[in-house]
C-alpha cells in the first residue's frame, strides 16, 4: 500500500523533468532552421568541432561548420564533406574542396556545407540528423603533400 504514493510522487517528480530536459526545438534563424541539440565528436584527437550546428534549410540538410584545430601545429584543410551515417565510402568523391590554412588554436568556418548521401544527392531534412564529417588535411610539415590525411567526425543533430 506504501508504494503506490511513493510511485505517485516519483511520476511527479520523473514527468517535469523530461519535458524541461527532453528533446530540443528546432530554431529558426532566418531561413535557416537548426536542430535543437546538436553534437559533434571526432574520432580522433586533433580537430574541435568548435560550434558545429546542423540545419535545414529548403528541405536539404547542411553544416554551419566551425572547426578548431588541437593539434598545437598548423594544418592546411583541403577538403570537407558531410554525409549521411554510413555513406562514407564515396565521401571524397562529394568533399568540398578549399585550400584554407589552419593554425593551432584558430578556427576554420563553412556555413555552408551541404550534407549529401552516397551517391552525392542532397540529404533531406528530417526530424532528426546523423551522418559524419570528415575533413581531408596535411600538416604543414609533411613531405608528401600528396598524402592527405583524414579526420572524421560523428554527427547527430535532433
């Protein structure tokens, strides 16, 4: 007979807080709408997802991509490119490519960095956003300049 108050309470407690703490609203920011929440992890260490927020915007998905180099040594980004959870085998193929400088502890911004699927369409806007960045880069100190290096980034944006 005790448990059911105590159960009573809990619920009290338990449903105000997952509406205060539950999923995100999106945010309108001109024609732009980003996701509510948006996280950003790289596999490796080196390269800061800075402010990276994943947003929609005439029914395609993009990056508003704000990376912050860890390496404590400069880097030349050479290529970026932002794809659906799973469709990284043709990433390069779909990478924007820039030619951008990137000192220690300094940022590099795309606000427009269209996300796409494996076959380069555009990715469309869903409730809910996972793919992967990945970012082609040579340190400045490398040899060969041929040999890119590769860093790649989880996304998942609701």
């Amino acid at each position: 007979m005790r448990a059911a108050p105590i159960a009573i309470f809990a619920a009290f407690l338990f449903l105000p807080g997952c509406l205060y703490f539950g999923p995100s609203q999106p945010i309108q920011s001109g024609e732009k709408t980003y996701y509510g929440t948006n996280n950003c992890l790289f596999r490796d260490p080196g390269l800061d997802c800075g402010a990276t927020r994943a947003y929609y915007e005439n029914g395609r998905t993009y990056l508003d991509l704000s990376l912050i180099n860890r390496f404590g040594k400069p880097i030349t980004i050479s290529g970026a490119s932002c794809v659906l959870y799973g469709d990284t085998a043709n990433a390069l193929a779909h990478a924007y490519q820039t030619e951008a400088g990137l000192v220690s502890g300094r940022d590099y911004k795309n606000g427009r960095l269209q996300c796409v699927d494996s076959q380069g369409n555009p990715a469309p806007a869903y409730p809910e956003f996972r793919g992967s960045l990945i970012i082609w880069f040579n340190y400045d100190d490398d040899l060969d300049r041929s040999i890119r290096h590769v860093a790649v980034a989880s996304m998942l944006s609701s």
